[in-house]
C-alpha cells in the first residue's frame, strides 16, 4: 500500500520523523498489551496443565468442553496472534 504525502510545507523529514514516532509508540502500546494477554494465557496453561497450542487444536475439535475459561482462553490466543500480526508490520514499517 501506498501514500501520497501533500505538499504542506513541512519538510519530508520532519513528515517521517512524525510518523516514524507515531509507528513506535504504538508498537509500544501494542508490546504492553501482548504483555498482559500473555500473562492471562500463562495463567490457563498453569490452570489446565497444557500449552495454549495443544489447547486451541483441542478446542477446534470441539474436545476442550463448554467451559467459560475455554472461550477466554480462545478469545485471548486469537488476540495475541492478531496483535502480532499488526505489531510485525508495524515493525516492518518503522
């Protein structure tokens, strides 16, 4: 994808320099949001004594159960590889 930058009178540099600021302040918000999902993922692999790999292949089965942990459990590993995804690219931008 690509940008066109207006002619604003602010020089490409100071532009860059903005951006470049902005990028990394969101990896930051991004890097302490991972943080606390993956310490609540943490948590249920202590809980149910099983990685969150093996309890995601077991979920999409339909073999984890109904358990209300389970669907936060899901809801967290999904955000985690989400906010990963847009982080990386973020990185990959900056």
């Amino acid at each position: 994808m690509l940008f066109e930058v207006k002619k604003t009178g602010i020089s490409e540099e100071v532009v860059k320099d903005v951006v470049a600021r902005t990028l990394k302040a969101k990896v930051a918000e991004l890097n302490n949001k991972l943080r606390e999902i993956e310490e609540s993922i943490r948590y249920f692999e202590r809980k149910y004594g099983m990685k969150t790999a093996d309890f995601y292949d077991k979920f999409k089965r339909g073999a984890a159960g109904d358990d209300m942990d389970f669907f936060e459990w899901k809801a967290l590993k999904e955000l985690n590889d989400e906010l990963r995804k847009e982080r990386n690219a973020l990185l990959a931008a900056i």
